[in-house]
C-alpha cells in the first residue's frame, strides 16, 4: 500500500548560490561552496528524487510512477505525462543576481525536442531588505527593440522590477523574461524541465574565468514581449483556511494556515499532493503511519492516501500542491 513520501534532497552548487539552505532550513550539503538549489521532489531524468522513508526508500520517482501509475499521480495525470513526474519543487536561495532569463512553453519545447515548456511560480519564504526580481518587460517590446537593447547593454531599463518581501507570491508563465536578485530564499515550483534560455549574465566570470554560454538566438521565440503590468500575485491568507494561490493548466498551489488539525481527503482529487512547510511543523497521520515535516521540507502524498490528518506543532503553513485532471 503506498503511503506519503519523504525524499533525499539533490543539492545544487550555482555561482550565484548563498548559506541560507543550511543555515535558515537546516539542510546538510555537505561541501558545496554556494549551494543555490535544493530540489526536493524531482522526476528530471540524472536528478532524480531517492525515497528515504519506508519500504520504497532507496527507489528513484520515477521508478514508481512506472510500477504505481494512476495510484500515485492519479488515473488521467498518468494517462497524460506517463512515467515521468510531471513537477519539480526546488528551494532556490538567490545570493546574488541569478542570470536574465527565459523559458519555452510546451509548444515551441516540443518543436525543439524539449519534453516539457517550463511554467513556475515562486513562494518568498524570506527576503533581506530591499531584495528585488524581475518579471517580465515595463513596456510593450519587439524582437528588433529587445535586441537593440541587448546589444547596447541596456536591457535592465526596459524590465520590469519589483521589491520583494516575505510570502509574495509570483507566477512567472513560460515565455516570461525573469531573474531572481539576490537576498531572496524561495519555493519554486514548476513544470518538469531543465531547460533555460540564458539572456544576460551580468558579464559574470566563473571559478575557471570564462562567462557562462548565453541562448541569444534560441530566446529570441520563447520571449512574450508584451507589458508584464502586475506580477505579483494577491491573496488573503487565513488561519485555518485552505487559500487557492495559482490555478493554471500545469499546477495548482494553495497555502493552509493551521493551528489546529485538519483533515483531508485526497481520494477526491484524482491527483498526487505535496505538502511543502513553509512555516513551522507539523506531523502527517495516515492510515498506517505518520510522517513530520519542518520549513522548508516537502512530502508526496499519492492520490490513493485516503485520508489525512494534519497536525500542527503550534501554528504551520503548508504550500499544497497538486494537478487539475481535467487540464
């Protein structure tokens, strides 16, 4: 009987990468300089999520979807994706500015080979004063404007910035012109793919002295060059209320704010969810077992857990994260 699960995080080293992944969320990567990113459910073929609870630990994700199909990520979601996990969650701690950036939509990923588009949001877990990231463009842009803009070093003065604060909330749709700046400690969760067009580096040198490749050319169809006028996304957040953030095709991410137990059905969804603690702690009861969780940690729970009860340790806010079967 399959039961919530727990994975061993995959730490990434980035030249941009801070200390807040060990020193704010207490996560152990050993010896890595800067560690930028911690993906914690991931179905990327070479970054694959390894089980660490009960008798799956040891398994890769995809593994399982393969063996437990609709019974993990639920009936149409398998149809749909089949052996490949269809998210990626990650925490991305930004200690500098992350390079200027864009992703392709499932259409143009498909035309190139691709898999997947890469649609993601982001979750402020912290922010240092003054933190700020860029979605999208501050005027409507062409391809011959952005690329003036490129060649003239000008870029920044036609993006559009915003100042960042804890729990801000930002939907970055494939296509979107986006980068992180530093001071920002963050849940991302996204379609699954590693692909990035890389726009602009900051003419950033690496340890071995070079620049890091740019994708000017393969950007240039990927990018919406309309106006991004709002990228923030507004929510009410309410104790002991589960409150919807983002509601897209790919994923749907709510927040429940909690100082008492709650109980939930997961056989209604006909989809996986994963629970993310971005606030606090608490324990998972299911039938069978329990499993805690503190900020920052993330559990799987198969669409045929039936119920569950959450039980908080004081006061937690969890990011819930599922699919839409129907999309």
């Amino acid at each position: 009987m399959l039961y919530p699960l727990k994975f061993k995080p995959v730490f990434k080293d980035k030249i941009w990468g801070g200390q807040k992944i060990k020193t704010v969320l207490g996560m152990d990567y050993g010896n890595l300089p800067n560690c930028g990113e911690a993906w914690l459910v991931s179905g990327v073929e070479e970054n694959q999520s390894v089980v660490e609870n009960g008798f799956l630990a040891g398994n890769e994700l995809n593994e399982l979807v393969e063996v437990y199909m609709g019974e993990l990520v639920g009936e149409k979601i398998f149809e749909k994706h089949g052996n490949e996990f269809p998210l990626l969650i990650k925490v991305i701690d930004s200690n500098d500015w992350l390079s200027i950036q864009v992703h392709p939509d499932d259409e143009l990923a498909k035309k190139r080979g691709l898999g997947h588009g890469k649609t993601e949001m982001w979750y402020i877990l912290e922010a240092d004063k003054d933190a700020e990231l860029i979605s999208g463009f501050n005027r409507k842009m062409d391809k011959d404007s952005y690329k003036k803009h490129l060649e003239d070093n000008t870029l920044k003065e036609v993006l559009h910035t915003v100042k960042v604060t804890k729990e801000d909330v930002f939907y970055i749709p494939a296509g979107r012109v986006h980068a992180l700046g530093p001071g920002c400690l963050l849940a991302e969760i996204q379609q699954t793919s590693d692909t990035t067009y890389r726009i602009f580096d900051w003419d950033r040198i690496d340890a071995a002295g070079m620049k890091r490749e740019l994708h000017t050319e393969e950007a240039l169809d990927a990018i919406d060059f309309s106006e991004t006028k709002e990228c923030k996304t507004e929510y009410e957040n309410k104790l002991n209320r589960t409150v919807t953030l983002i509601d897209s095709p790919h994923f749907v991410t709510r927040i429940l704010s909690s100082d008492q137990p709650v109980i939930k059905n997961i056989s209604e969804l006909d989809s996986f969810i994963v629970y993310m603690a971005v606030e606090g702690s608490c324990v998972f009861k299911y039938e069978g077992g329990e499993l805690g969780i503190k900020m920052g940690e993330t559990i799987l729970v198969p669409a045929s857990v039936g119920n569950l009860i959450i039980e908080p340790n004081g006061e937690i806010k969890l990011l819930e994260v599922f699919m839409d079967p129907e999309f």
